[in-house]
C-alpha cells in the first residue's frame, strides 16, 4: 500500500472507519443544506456554518472559529444581506 492509502485511511480497522464517519457524520447534514438552500444568502450561510463546524474540530486555533462566527452574523444581519445581494448582483453583472 503506498503512502497516499495509507494517509486516507485505507490502512484503518473497520471500527477505526465507522468511529471516523460518526464523528464527522454532521458535515453531511451541512451538506445537505449547502445543496438545498434556495438562495445566494442562504447558501452562503449554510457553507459558513459548515465551515464554523470542520473549524470548531481543530484546536490549535480560536481565530478560524472567530472569524466564522462574525461572518455568519453578518449574512444574518439585514444590512449583511443587502450587502451581500449586492455583492452577487455585481458578480452576475460582470459575467454578463
């Protein structure tokens, strides 16, 4: 087995795997919700929040966590959320 398997699990117990996909089992519901969401905004929330959870998983760092947390309350702000629709506006504009 080379290094590359062995780096991704494939050298894992069976129990080893199943512990791992439990703990990192919310992602997929974040992930549902990234696919699911309706609109710029609310993707943009749901790819933040799923990001403030896989940076809530490390400990070497606050500031990853931090940073997330003020850009999820900002989207969820009104003044966010026009600042955001603008952003996507402009975006779309440019591409026209």
């Amino acid at each position: 087995m080379d290094n590359t398997e062995e780096q991704f699990g494939a050298g894992m117990s069976l129990f080893a795997k199943l512990q791992l996909l439990s703990e990192w089992s919310p992602l997929l519901s974040r992930a549902e919700a990234i696919m699911s969401a309706q609109t710029p905004q609310e993707k943009a929330i749901a790819v933040v929040s799923a990001a403030r959870w896989a940076a809530g998983k490390t400990t070497s760092t606050q500031i990853d966590d931090e940073a997330l947390e003020h850009i999820e309350a900002v989207l969820r702000s009104p003044e966010g959320a026009a600042a955001y629709a603008w952003l996507v506006a402009k975006i779309k504009g440019a591409g026209a």
